[in-house]
C-alpha cells in the first residue's frame, strides 16, 4: 500500500521483497527477544539505508531478472517494525490499578 501511495507511477512492479524486509522485522520481534529483535532491525535499516544511499546491486538486479525498487523494502521494513511495535504493546498486561 506504501508503495501505491507515496510513489506514484510504479504500477509495474511486482517483487516481494518489501514484504520479506517487513516480515524479518516482525518475526524478528517474537523469536528471540530483545537482542534478536534489535539485531535484525539494525541490520535491515543498515542494508534500506545503503540501498537507499546507493541504489541497488547489479548483481541482485541481474538475480531477479529486473529493476530493483529499493524503496519497497523502506515501506516493508516500517510497516514490518510498526505492526511488531503495536502488537507487542497491546499484549501488555495492564498496569496494576493504584489505590
């Protein structure tokens, strides 16, 4: 949806890959905890903020066939980090009721 609405004009793409940065974020989130979870964020907005710096690889444009649009993997990687933020705050047990 990101992709649709912050950058116009794309309608040819088709990849995966935003929603593969995103899904790395979240299950990253539930598998290990703290330090697992921030590991893997910090290597994934380590390689956005590269791509986005530099652009993407010749060598993974030519693995995948095509243009690489790296920033679907921004879009994926936020959304990915929002949803493991907003499902782990809501499965929080309330705070004690102070008397």
């Amino acid at each position: 949806m990101g992709l649709l609405v912050f950058s116009g004009g794309v309608d040819w793409y088709v990849g995966l890959s935003g929603a593969l940065h995103g899904y790395a974020i979240y299950l990253a989130a539930y598998s290990g905890g703290r330090a697992v979870f921030g590991l893997v964020t910090a290597v994934v907005a380590a390689k956005v903020g590269w791509e986005s710096w530099q652009g993407a690889s010749a060598a993974l444009e030519a693995m995948v066939g095509g243009r690489v649009l790296v920033v679907t993997h921004l879009y994926g990687a936020v959304t990915g980090l929002t949803l493991a933020l907003i499902v782990r705050m809501r499965a929080r047990p309330p705070a004690p009721a102070k008397a």
